[in-house]
C-alpha cells in the first residue's frame, strides 16, 4: 500500500522534539486529497527548515498549481532538524509530507527546490530518509523521479549524480508539462521504465536529465566536452519563460502557517526579471526579460490575499520593486485602501535613489519610520563601475539625506567584498561612505542618534553572469579586507559610534563558490561531506568549513582538481564551462563583453529605457520586455 | 518631535466576550505563540469588529487566561476579546469557528458580565486527562494510589532560567482511574499553584512513586478548568464552569 500516513508512528516521537508544530500540518489552504482518486503525485520540498521553506513562493505557486488540477495532489515536505532525524532512523520513519503525513517514496515526482547551493546536503538526507537511493544510477521503477528547481538548477552539475531531472527557469507551465509527461507514460503502461520516462522528459526539452550527458575532461582537468548519449535528447536545454504574469496570479489562497516563520506576510510578485545588468547578479541574469504584472492585478490579488489569510503585510516582491512602471500608483492605491487598517505594507527595494524614498514615506504614511535599506554593492565608485551598479557617492548621499529627513532613523547600507578587481582600499573606503552618511544624517535631521548600519557579504561568482569566469577572492583576504574595514571604522571618532558593521567570515562562501560553479566531480565532495554529518550548510551553526575541505580533499585526491581549482582560479573564454549545455538565453560573447567591459570600468544602461545591447535572451528564447504603463489605476478597492 | 499616528484614536472597547476553545489532534503541538498569532489572524479573516490599542503599533484586544502547555491537548482554554461594536455572541462563535483550522474549535462565547469577576479569577484548576499507552489500567491504577499515598511528590523541571523543582502531589486535588479504557488513564484535578504543575509533572512524579514505565509517550488532554467546587471537599471531581 503506497501513500499510507505515517503520522500515528509519528506522533509519539513530536513531544521530544524541539518545535513540533512544523512537522504537523494542517495550515490554512493545505490541501490533502485522496491518493487514489488522482493520477500524477508530487512531493515538493524545500530543502531547509520549515520556518524558511514554508514562505518559499515557488514552492506555494506550484502547490497550488498542481492542486487545482483534479487527477493531480501535490504534497508539501521540507528538512527536519537533525534531532527528528535520529529518531526517525531509530524508528524507521520515512521523509514524510506535513500534507498527509505519507512518505515521500511513494510519490510520482520529489520536486526540489534551490534557492541556494547551500541546500544540497539537505537533499541528500531526504533521499536518504525517504528510502530513495542517493546515486541517481541506482534508482528502480518504484522510486520517485527526483527534480530540482530553483536559480541553483542553471547549473545542477555539483548534483547531477543524485537528481533525475533539473527545471530550468520558471516552474509554473514547466511542471504542468512534466505532470502531462507523466500522466500519458502511466496511461501508456510505463513503457521501458523509468528509463523510458525520462526519455520522454528529456526529449520534450522541458527538463535537463544529466544522466543523458556524457562530460569527458581534459589532462589539466577542465571539461572537454559535454554530449548527449540518446538519441533525441537536445544539445542544450533551454531555459523555461512564463510570459504573461497576469495569466499566472498565484499565490491566491497562501498557505498561512500556524508555526512561525521567517516570512509573515502576503506577497505578491509585482514583476520579474531585471535588466538593470548588475554583473555580480545571477538573478538579474537568469530571469530576463522584465515581465511586469499590471497593476489591476496586483490590487485584485493583493485584496484577496490579504482576504484570504488575514496576514498583517503585504510584501510587493521583485529583484527592484521601485522599477515597476507603476509603482508610484501601486504604492499610492494601496496606501489609501489600507489607510486607518493594521495592514502595513512592505517594498523589499533597495534601489539608491529619491524616488525611493518617497515611495517609503508613502508605505509608511501612518506607521513608525524605521530604517530603510539601500546597495550601493561596491565601496568606492570605481568599483561600481565593475559591477555596474550606476550610482555615484552623490546620488548615495542625496538619498540618505532625503530618508534622514523624512524622518527614518536608520539606514542599512549593503556592500559586497571580494569582488573583481577589487583592491584593500575599495573596501576600506565603504567607512568614509559610512562617515558622509551619517554626516549628512545628522544635519538633515537635526539629530545625533540616527544609525546607519552597514552589512557585507562575500561575493560569490556565479554561472550565467559576466562574473563567471572570475576568480573568487580567497577567504583570507576577505578576511583581512574586512578587519582593515572594521578598525577604520572603530577608529573614526566622530562617526564611528553611530555606525554598525555586520558581516560572516569569509569561508562558508568558499564553498557556495564550489557549489555554485562545480561540475560533476564536485558531487563526490558533497556526497562525503554529507556522509561526515553536514546538514543545514546554510546557517553558521551547522556549517563546518574544516568538515567540507576534507571532504574536497578525499574527493579530488589524485585528481587535478581542488577546492581551490574550482573557486580561485580565474578561467578564460575558450574553456567548456559546465553549465555551458545549459542555456539562459545570454549570448557567450556578450556575457564575455560585458567582463571585459567591468574590467574596463565601463557601464550598460538597462535595456527598458536605452536600446537593446543584444545579451541575446529576447531573440534566442523568443520573449520580450512587458512594461507598462497601463493607465490603469488601482480597482476600486475596499479594505476588509 | 517625535512622529504620532496621524488620525483619531481607535474605537474604544463596547463588548467583552468570553471564549472556550479547543486544541484537539495533530494541533495539540501548537505552542501558545503560536496560537495567539494563528487566532489573531482568523479574527481578521472572520470580520469581528476587534478593538486595537494605540498607538504606532496597535493590538487587537485579546487577552489569553493560562494556556495549555505546547503537546498538550485541551478541551477547555479560555481567552478574552474586546469589541468596538456589539455582535451576537452565537454569532462571533460561528465566525470565529469558521476562520480558524480544524482542531482548533470554539466551543461557547458569552459576554461577560459588566463588573463581574474577571476571567482569570473565576479559574483555580484544571482537569486533565492523562492517557499512557503501554501501560495497562491496574498498572496505572497501582501507581495513582502510590502517588496519593505520598506527601510529597518533588519533580525537577528544566525551563529557560535552570532547573526548577515543583511539587506535583500539593497541587492534586483529587484523582481517579477510567475503568473501561484500552491503556491507563487517569483524571486528575491539579489546582494552578506557582510555579505551574504540569501534566507531564504529574506523569513523571507516578513514574517515580510506582517505578512505572511508560514505552510511549504518554497524551494529556485538559478537559475543564474552573473554581473548585466548594463541597465536598478532597473528593472534588467538578470544576465550576468559568462560563456559566
């Protein structure tokens, strides 16, 4: 018997577990239903805690998705801390759904989504926990087809051994396809297997099946090539692009936890894509072109959002908000309809200018004035000239004093380290920035006790970006770059008390790096990291640096290949890179332009409001940027 | 000068209502947080015109008599709302009942009466059930007469600021065996002493009076809470309905 809960066996064991409420279920708008009455059976995960996978949009989007479509159940299962984990093994429980409790083997399909690389041991210990074999290879008919997702999936290379099947680019009509795929094999009486299943995947073009490339490398180590080894199977895959978002208004009924999460809002997607062309950014670069949602349906869906959940905030999500054409409208529209309620709304924009100011105030109008948050990225101007990030120390400083003097009290600045070329005096200027900041902060508000808070994180470099032929700054000149940042600060004494400096230790992005532009042979060192107990990479008490360099070590011994060799080592246009058969729309050569370009120091307009600069996605995936304005307002909308 | 909401204060509070509700099943592992955030929620989805506090960040008007602890289930909690303008108690109950997930049920709403005692003072004690699987019912029998016997039954409980140690037999009032039942079950009424005596307390203090062990983790349910009955004393097995 397949899809039996396994909750009664369960049960017994939540007491003695921290938090139990998030593997039980039963969130406003989950749905269960039963396993016979369907045809095709997904089990989604996101390979983190619950309190960080249950918000995850992809993951509601698709869950809701397959949901309405009758012959199909999709059922939602995401990682359990290492204390469920033990005894799960010792009681022989499987990876089970928080939707009907029933193990995750029995599913058709084991959707995985990846945000970040960092999740990939957690994907190991949901195979393994659900009785799936870890090596793809060794999988049989009665194992689920194992997908990834998610911006990591532009380059599943690092994971090839452990999946079936990667989805590259956005989720909604892909799965859809796949489930079609899925349902007319069954029909069909399964025909070869699974083996035959996944032919039919992989020839539709709408998956990648790793399994049907062949990767032979050079002497020195890097690829040689990467060839298809079926007939029918494409030499690229290309990425998938939903255009039209306004046919897509998911999330409608949001899954509302009862366990709390980092996330406590309804969100809605005001657009996607982004052609600023920031070089450091792969999201900027893998979801091309700007699709905008119009603004009639973000009121409608916002309206019946917060209906249907009762959540406090709502959340205009995108990779830089304050782009949309209408957001001046949106912002204003919703700032009336909510007027005099407790719905308090939310633009995640980090964009350095004015404008965005005004839009705070306006989100803002009766609520406390907090901080807000901007990313300049780079320290010093040339350095935004690398990453093409088009703000000058002027613009910076006309912003800040517009916030301050608006009433904000604090304002948190976002910087990279370890970006290309970038010297010890790139990072060490971000302090004076910090100085001028609160400087002007002081005159514009008339007060001493304004903040500003400055976080750093490590630069990444990542596939499908300009930046990926760099070479990653090694963690011990981040580390020294950051404390040289660190004492110019402590030392400022007129400013420095006013300012707050966060940042992590230049290791765990060491191995993101690994992660992120690994091949195939990098599976080996996740296998054995996993196997030496790493779990949950992505939050610092759980992540072992030592444990995963000699993992690498075990892994690539007599090879010549090394931690090293795949993160600091800056690469050149002729080599195969990995991800290469995987194709995001961006021309090779253009991307290669553009790196010689930020070495150059020179920038790119964005494309919405210069003319086209032929990073190749519209003509090679046949899409086009959808902008407004529309000229349309806001429904007339009544508060509930 | 600091910045003030702009705008009239809120709406002042015209009707209080008093609420009984449940915590059955799989959302027994629910933690107080957690309800409170998942009941203010349904109160926004159900349209019961709840009244706010002031000010910058204003809350709704909810006030929770002592919850149940998280792994527990509950038959009877109690929590207090104020309202800006007056509703048909039976009204707000359907409502309420409708917004939120099943399991987590309300049962009865009345309005309190203008002046009386406060909710918390009408609750003294609660009834809980205690199920333990595995153990058979004269085993459980045989360890509630030897927990009885004591005068004292001293059970240490880690909590966030170290070890504490209560005393779980002072707070039983009374106590009694389910005859017709598949495992050991007992009742027992425990008098909310501070600090608190729990029912995994009880459970651990018949663990340690009779030697008993139990395989499974045992599932506690309170089934009522109230004042205690004045008469007859030591045999009290009613509590006074907070409600009535």
């Amino acid at each position: 018997m397949r899809g039996v809960s396994v909750f009664d066996r369960l049960e017994p064991l939540l007491p003695s577990v921290r938090k139990p409420v998030q593997y039980v279920g039963g969130e406003l708008h989950a749905v269960t239903k039963d396993w016979d009455s369907v045809a095709v059976r997904w089990a989604l995960m996101y390979p983190d805690a619950y309190e960080v996978g249950l918000p995850n949009q992809g993951v509601q989007i698709l869950y809701e998705l397959l949901n309405e479509r009758a012959d199909v159940l999709a059922e939602r299962t995401y990682s359990v801390w290492p204390d469920l984990e033990a005894l799960m093994r010792e009681h022989d429980i499987p990876q089970f759904t928080v939707d009907g409790h029933r193990p995750v083997g029995d599913f058709d399909l084991f959707g995985v989504s990846f945000s970040t690389e960092l999740g990939y041991t957690n994907l190991l210990t949901a195979l393994d926990l659900a009785g799936i074999p870890i090596a793809a290879a060794d999988r049989t008919d009665d194992h689920p087809v194992v997908v990834a997702g998610g911006h990591a999936a532009f380059n599943p290379e690092p994971i090839a051994d452990f999946i079936d099947a990667a989805v590259i680019g956005d989720g909604e009509q892909a799965v859809l396809a796949i489930t079609d795929l899925v349902r007319a094999w069954k029909h069909d009486g399964r025909p070869d297997g699974r083996d035959g299943l996944l032919l039919r995947l992989a020839t539709s073009g709408v998956v990648y099946v790793p399994g049907f490339y062949d990767v032979s490398y050079l002497p020195d180590g890097r690829i040689q090539r990467v060839v298809p080894n079926r007939p029918g199977v494409p030499w690229r895959v290309a990425k998938q692009t939903v255009m039209d978002l306004d046919e897509w208004p998911y999330p409608k009924q949001p899954l509302v936890p009862l366990a709390e999460t980092v996330h406590e809002r309804y969100s809605v997607e005001i657009f996607r894509g982004c052609t600023r062309g920031c070089r450091f950014c792969q999201a900027g670069m893998i979801t091309r072109p700007v699709r905008e949602r119009s603004i009639t349906t973000i009121g409608e869906m916002v309206q019946k959002g917060v209906a249907a959940t009762g959540f406090e905030e709502v959340g205009l999500l995108s990779l830089s908000s304050a782009d949309h054409s209408e957001i001046a409208s949106v912002a204003k529209g919703l700032a009336d309809v909510y007027d005099g309620t407790n719905v308090s709304l939310s633009l995640p924009s980090t964009r350095v200018d004015a404008f965005n100011v005004t839009l705070a105030n306006e989100l803002s109008r009766n609520g406390r004035r907090t901080g807000l948050t901007f990313a300049p990225e780079g320290g010093s101007e040339r350095m935004r000239k690398v990453i093409n990030k088009m703000v000058t120390e002027e613009d910076l400083i006309r912003t800040v004093a517009t916030a301050y003097g608006n009433g904000w009290r604090q304002v948190k600045l976002y910087f990279m380290c370890g970006l290309p070329t970038e010297t010890d005096d790139d990072v060490t200027a971000i302090a004076g920035v910090a100085s001028r900041v609160i400087e002007t902060g002081r005159q514009a508000s008339g007060r001493k006790d304004i903040r500003c808070t400055v976080s750093i994180g490590g630069f990444v470099p990542k596939p499908h970006t300009p930046f990926q032929w760099a070479a990653q700054l090694d963690h011990e000149s981040v580390d020294r770059r950051l404390a040289a940042l660190k004492a110019a600060v402590v030392k400022d004494k007129s400013f420095g008390k006013s300012i707050g400096l966060r940042y992590h230790d230049g290791r765990p992005s060491i191995i993101e790096g690994m992660l992120s532009r690994g091949d195939r042979r990098v599976g080996a060192a996740i296998r054995r990291a996993w196997e030496d107990g790493a779990r949950f990479d992505g939050w610092s008490e759980h992540f072992s640096f030592d444990r995963w360099v000699a993992a690498s070590e075990a892994a690539f011994a007599g090879s010549s290949v090394s931690l090293d060799w795949f993160t600091t080592r800056e690469r050149d246009l002729s080599e195969v890179l990995p991800w290469d058969h995987l194709d995001s729309g961006l021309d090779k050569d253009w991307l290669w332009g553009d790196w010689q370009d930020a070495i150059g120091e020179s920038e790119v307009e964005d494309c919405r409001w210069s003319p086209c600069y032929d990073c190749g996605v519209c003509p090679s995936m046949g899409t086009e940027t959808q902008v407004g304005p529309t000229g349309r307002a806001l429904l007339p909308l009544s508060p509930v | 000068m600091a910045r003030q909401p702009e705008g009239p204060p809120p709406p002042p509070v015209v009707q209080r209502l008093r609420v009984r509700y449940t915590k059955r099943g799989r959302l027994r592992f629910i933690s107080h947080r957690d309800f409170a955030r998942a009941f203010e929620r349904a109160l926004h989805r159900s349209g019961v015109p709840i009244a706010f506090s002031a000010g910058f960040s204003p809350h709704p008007k909810v006030s929770y008599a002592g919850a149940a602890p998280t792994g527990a289930a509950s038959e009877a909690e109690y929590l207090e709302i104020g309202l800006s303008q007056e509703r048909e108690p039976a009204w707000v109950r359907d409502a309420l009942d409708a917004a939120l997930p099943d399991g987590l049920d309300i049962v009865e709403v009345v309005a309190a009466e203008p002046g009386g005692p406060a909710l918390a003072d009408r609750i003294e004690a609660s009834t809980w059930r205690i199920e333990l699987p595995g153990v058979s019912v004269a085993e459980g029998a045989g360890a509630l007469t030897a927990l009885l016997a004591l005068d004292e039954a001293p059970v240490e409980r880690s909590t966030k600021d170290g070890t504490r140690t209560v005393d779980a037999r002072a707070a039983i009032e009374a106590a009694w065996v389910v005859e017709e039942a598949s495992c050991a079950t007992l009742e027992v009424v425990v008098r909310h002493l501070t600090p608190a005596v729990r029912p995994d307390d009880v459970v651990t203090a018949l663990r340690r009076a009779a030697g008993l062990s139990t395989p499974v983790a045992p599932v506690a349910t309170r089934l009522a809470q109230g004042l205690l009955d004045a008469a007859p004393p030591q045999t009290a097995r009613h509590l006074v309905d907070p409600l009535g």
